[in-house]
C-alpha cells in the first residue's frame, strides 16, 4: 500500500494537551475548537480578527511552541506560521 497515513491531530500527538478529551465547544484553543491540527490552523487570520490588545497575548502563546513534538514534526509549518503572527 502505497497511501500516506493521515497525520494524528495535534491533541492526539501531544500527549500533555491541556485539550485532550476535553469537549471542542467552548474550548480556549481555536483550532482545536474547530477540529485543526495547530499546523492547519491559520493562526495570523485569528489573531488578525482579535481586538490589537489581544495580540500580544496569542504571540505569546504561540511562542511556546517550539519544545512540542507536534512542532517537531510540521516544523518548516510551524515556524512559518508563527513568523507570521510575529510579524503583526
């Protein structure tokens, strides 16, 4: 068999996931409220729609990234991602 398995969403890779096995509804991670992967996830466009006062919050966030084995994986993904919210 030739096809890719698809990759594990984030929560399921990490396995210290404040998200784990918590309900989508009402969570306080967007993608993970929406079903993405933080890989999938177009960061700059959430935070981009946020109040300017919230931003530095979300820069913050998402410079704890790094040390994640999902981070790891989709690195090249990652980085361009939050270079990007960097950037605002």
């Amino acid at each position: 068999m030739t096809d890719k398995a698809p990759d594990r969403k984030c929560w399921e890779m990490n396995e210290t996931c404040p998200m784990r096995g918590q309900p989508r509804s009402g969570s306080s991670c967007p993608a993970y409220r929406k079903g993405y992967s933080c890989w999938e996830f177009d960061w700059k466009g959430f935070v981009e729609a946020l109040p300017a006062e919230k931003w530095d919050y979300w820069k913050a966030i998402l410079e704890q990234c790094e040390p994640c084995g999902c981070y790891k994986a989709h690195e090249a993904t990652m980085r361009e991602r939050i270079a990007e919210v960097r950037k605002l």
